[in-house]
C-alpha cells in the first residue's frame, strides 16, 4: 500500500512539474536607477506584458528606487522592489500587490459578506451576468438584473481583492479592506472599444450549438458556470484537489468556477467539470475539461477535453479531445480526436481523428481519419482516410483512404483507395485505387487501378489497371490500357502493349493482327487468326482435310517473329491440336512447332513458307472413342508403356498467305 502511495504522489510530483508556469514566473531584464516605483511598475507591465493592481495606501508610489534585472523573474524584481514587504497574486495577466500580513491564518469571522452593484460607466445602467471573482479564496457571484450581487467567502487576511469581469467590458480589480459589518462594493465598467455589428431582425435566429460545445463550454451545467467560463477567461490557477458530486456541487470549487480552475486530483462521483487537469481525474459518469489536460482520466461513460490531452483516457462509451492528443484512448464505444493524435486508440464501435495520427487504432466497426494516418488501423467492419496513410488498414469489410496511400490496405471486402497510392492492397472481393499504385492488389474478384499498377495485380475475377509495369494475374480477366508487364489470365486485354500476355484470348488494340490461310503436310486447308504483339501472340487455328474422309482440326498456339531484312523475317509458332470427325476426339492429339521465312510482298500482304516438326498423341480410352490417325510418314512411333497410348513424330512443312 506504502508503495502505491509513493507511485501515485510521485505521479502527481511529475505532472505538476509539467503544469504551465506563472506570470510571476516570467523571465525579464530591466534596469532602471532613482526612478519613482509608478514608474517602474509601468516599465515592467510593457516588458513582461502584465498588469498590476494595488491600493495606493499601501504603497509609496512616488519612492524613488534602483534595480537592476537580468534573465531573472517578475516575483524576484517585485521583492527587490518592495524589499519583500509585499505578497503579490496572478489572476489572469494580472498581478496584485497586497500587504504582507505576519498572522496569514483566518481571521476570528471566518465568512465575510460581501454585497455591491455594477454599473455602466457610460450609461449608468445595471450590468447583469458580471462575474465577481475574490482573488483569496477563488469564490465567485454573478450580479442579477439589476447589477447588484451577494456572496459570502472565508476571509483570510484584512484585505479584499475583487476581480470584476464580463465580456464586453473592460476588466477591473479593486482592493477594499475588510471592515467587521461586511462589505459593499459599488463598480462601474466601462466598454472595450470595438465596433458594434447590427443585425437585421432577421437575422437573430438562433444557431444550433452542438450538445459537445455545450457541454464543454460549461453551458449544460448550469447558466452560472457558462457565464464566469464567459467572463473569467483570463483566469489560469491550479489546485491541488477536487470532489464533487455534480459540477454545480463539489469541494474545492465553489459558485459555478469549475471551469475556471485546473485540478491535480479530481475525483467526481457522478461528473467533473474543470478548466484543465495536471494529475489524475476520476468520475463515476463523465469527466469535462475546458481546456487541456495532462494525465490521467477515467470515466464511466464519457471523457470530454476541449483542449490538448496528453496521458490517457478511458471510458465506458466516449472519449473526446478537440485538439491535440497523445496517449492512449479508450472507450466502449467512440474515440474522438478532433487534431494531431499519437498513441493508441480503442473503441468498441468507432474511433475517429480529424486532423493527423501516429499510432494504432482499434475498433468493432469503423476507424475514420480525416487528416492522413501513419500506423495502424484495425476494424470489425471499416476504416476511412481521407487524406494521406503511411502504414497499415486492417478491416473487416472495408479500408478506405481517399488521398491515397503508403502501406497496406487488408479488408475481408473491398479496399478504396482514391488518387496517390503505394504499398499493398489485399482484399477478399475487390480493390480500388483511383491513382498510381506502386506495390501490389490482391483480392477474391476485381483489383482497379485507375492509374497505374506497378507492381502486381493478382485476383480471381478481374484485373483493371490504367499502367501495368509489373504482373497482372487473373483467372478471368486483366485490363491494361498500357501495358509493359506481364498478363496472366484467361482474357488479356490492352490497348497498347509492350510487354506479354498469356491466356486464352489476348487482344492488343495497337498490336499484332493477322490473318493466315495455309496448307500443311496433314490438312490441305488452314484458317489461323494471330493477335497480340510482335515479341508474343496468340494464334488459332482451324483447318479441314478429305483424305478417306472429312476430318477436321481446331488448335491454339503462341508465337513470335523477328525482322532480317526490310522485306523479310522469321516467324516462331507452337501449336497444340485436337482431331475431330463427327465431334472431337479428345484422345487424338497433335503438337507442331513452325518455322516459318516470311516475305512481305505489300504492307496488307506477307508470304511464308517453312519447315515444321509434328507430334501425335494418341492413347485409347474406356468409351471406345475412335482414334484419328491420319500420318504415316512418320520416323518414330513410341509406345507408351501402362497408358495404352503411343506417339509419333514427324517432320512436315507449309505453306501460305498472311493478310
């Protein structure tokens, strides 16, 4: 227990010492000789950018004093200057000078009363909704209708300092001393000059403030609390404690000043609200900063921070940060990051970050990133970028990334991937990459690059790439409207092709087109059609012979040729064939590689004239299918040994036409 102890009050040492520095704190250099202490005190109001308030009893304006300052504090000048005489208080980008008391404890009336009205200075009208902050205690009233207030505070020394606040109005701190029947406190605030907008009457509608806004803003706790969160901006203190029940009931915080005060230790046992956190923030429901957080909090249902957040926050259903995160969330439900977000998030249902991140992010259904992501994004059913991805999309259904990515992609669906993208793309249906991919698609039906492939595309149903640098592997269908790679598949289509296909039909829009008519040793007539490029094409052949009877061939084939002269080249083919008479026989083969010296007689004309050398393949077969054995000039005839089935080769040659 000893060591718990130890571990959780050394936690709150390392936050603390983290928290933001006064303005007492400030680092100035000056120096000033025999100058009147007014005059000073302006001097380091324009360079440390301050204010000072003081009750002018209390202090010789007019003394006249030396200091010499250098890379030193505001709170050291200050001591020099009033040879430590003085206690000072920060409220805002104020500092208040008060009389050093020698007995600091609370005087014998704990509760002093303090009563007043404010009023304009110009109009001299009553101001409603003026926050009146004691700058000792850190209680706070708001004046009603009529400009008049009325709270009671714990009075500490002989002195009260009041800070006067609205919006609008020009701030004021004024020091009374604290008479035995109480206080009255009568002020006029002026107006900050600035220029007053008219608005038509129609005009004045109502706009919609989302329930995030009011909650943080302080709105939905009470008026009370929205108004000093209103008015008291310039306030920045921290406190060692708080407890509450509900933000509008707590210890350590009184008359709605939640918002205005930032906590070391905050435990809520319904909700907290607080301007920042610098420790640890415990709440049975939901916990809301204002402002920004470092730390620690736990929620029951939700964590709301308006600012920065660094540490973690966990909760039952909601955690949200406005600005900038690191750390770790996690929520039962949605994680919210609205700027830069490091570390890890989690969420049962949805984790979604608006501006960057670096990390991971876990959730059943979707992971949604508006401003780019580099890690890891894992998801029961989506993930969403709209901006730029560096590393990994796990989902189970989809990855989307709109800007593209650098990374993988992996989804039991689809992967979308629009404009730039690099990396991998593995899908059980399909993906999509609207831009040049730079790695590899991989899916169960379709792969899309709109733009470029330059890797690898390897699907099941359908390849479609704009540019095909690498491989295109389908057992259906590959697209390439250029491509300078390798197609694999049953259909091969391209529109310019610099590469290779293989499969069953292979089509070249600006390729190799041709059309043969032939005669061979075996059939006497032959129709093939070639298609693809000059380095590899396709060939199919058809052809018909009337030796003892009609019998007809159908065969598929590869080739290539190469020029030898400006009217001559050589062209490759290698060819398989099945037999048929009435129907195909299947069990009668033939296999013929072609070697053919082409003479190019007009542009539309070629002809060729070749050797070739054939193969038979004949083997019986348990439905007595006839074999077709049409050669016997042949120079082997090989049984093959368990198949009932023998080959025979040949040599043979042809001759014909190309259009």
């Amino acid at each position: 227990m000893n060591r718990l102890l130890l571990l959780f009050s050394c936690l709150l040492i390392a936050f603390g010492t983290q928290a933001k520095s006064g303005i007492l704190d400030k680092i100035i250099s000056i120096k000033i000789t025999e100058t009147p202490i007014k005059t000073i005190l302006k001097s380091i109001e324009e360079v440390g950018k301050v204010k000072f308030s003081y009750n002018p009893a209390y202090i010789d304006e007019n003394k006249r004093v030396s200091i010499s300052l250098y890379q030193k504090t505001i709170r050291y000048g200050l001591d020099q200057i009033f040879e430590g005489k003085l206690r000072f208080k920060e409220v805002g980008m104020h500092i208040v000078l008060l009389k050093k008391e020698v007995d600091a404890s609370p005087k014998k009336k704990t509760h002093y009363k303090i009563t007043g009205q404010i009023i304009d200075a110009a109009t001299k009208r009553p101001i409603q909704d003026v926050s009146i902050y004691d700058i000792e205690s850190k209680y706070a009233a708001l004046s009603n209708e009529k400009g008049q207030f009325e709270f009671t505070i714990p009075l500490y020394y002989s002195e009260v300092s009041l800070f006067f606040s609205k919006a609008a109005y020009r701030t004021s701190i004024q020091i009374f001393k604290a008479e035995n029947e109480g206080l009255v406190a009568n002020i006029s605030l002026a107006k900050k000059e600035a220029d007053i907008e008219k608005i038509a009457p129609n005009e004045t509608s109502a706009i919609p403030v989302t329930i995030e806004e009011r909650t943080i803003s302080g709105q939905i706790f009470s008026p009370v609390t929205y108004a000093h969160n209103q008015n008291l901006t310039e306030l920045d203190e921290t406190r060692i404690a708080q407890f509450s029940f509900l933000p509008s009931l707590s210890v350590g915080s009184q008359r709605g000043t939640n918002g205005l005060m930032s906590n070391n230790i905050s435990i809520n046992l319904l909700a907290g609200y607080a301007k920042g956190l610098y420790g640890v923030e415990l709440g049975g429901i939901a916990n809301v900063l204002k402002g920004d957080g470092l730390g620690l909090q736990v929620g029951g249902i939700a964590n709301l921070s308006g600012g920065q957040f660094q540490g973690g926050q966990f909760s039952g259903i909601l955690n949200v940060v406005r600005k900038e995160f690191n750390g770790i969330q996690a929520a039962g439900i949605s994680n919210t990051v609205r700027g830069h977000f490091n570390g890890f998030q989690t969420g049962g249902i949805v984790n979604s970050v608006n501006g960057y991140f670096y990390g991971i992010q876990v959730a059943g259904i979707g992971n949604d990133v508006n401003g780019g992501l580099k890690g890891l994004q894992v998801a029961g059913l989506i993930n969403a970028v709209s901006k730029d991805v560096f590393g990994l999309q796990v989902a189970g259904l989809s990855s989307l990334a709109k800007k593209g990515f650098v990374g993988a992609q992996i989804s039991g669906l689809t992967n979308i991937s629009v404009e730039k993208s690099y990396g991998l793309q593995v899908a059980g249906i399909q993906n999509v990459a609207r831009a040049k991919l730079v790695g590899g698609q991989v899916s169960g039906i379709m792969n899309i690059a709109n733009k470029g492939i330059n890797f690898l595309q390897i699907s099941g149903g359908l390849n479609s790439t704009f540019k095909n640098n690498g491989l295109q592997l389908s057992s259906l269908f590959n697209m390439a409207k250029h491509n300078h790679g390798l197609q694999v598949g049953l259909i091969n289509l391209s529109i310019e092709n610099k590469g290779a296909s293989l499969g069953l039909i292979n089509f070249v829009l600006k390729g190799y087109h041709k059309t043969e008519i032939s005669s061979n040793t075996n059939f006497p007539l032959n129709l093939t059609l070639k298609s693809g490029t000059k380095y590899l094409y396709n060939s199919y052949h058809a052809g018909i012979t009337f030796k003892n009877n009609t019998y007809y061939t159908f065969g598929l084939g590869l080739g290539t040729y190469f020029s030898t002269g400006e009217k001559t080249q050589i062209s490759i083919d290698l060819s398989g064939h099945v037999l048929a008479k009435h129907k195909i026989h299947y069990n009668s083969q033939q296999y013929k590689l072609a070697i053919n010296f082409d003479f190019i007689v007009a542009e539309w004309l070629t002809i060729f004239v070749g050797p070739t050398l054939n193969t038979g393949l004949y083997f019986e077969t348990e439905s007595g299918l006839e074999i077709i054995d049409l050669n016997d000039r042949y120079f082997i005839d090989y049984p093959i040994s368990g198949y009932n089935a023998y080959a025979k080769f040949w040599f043979g040659g042809q001759i014909g036409i190309r259009l």
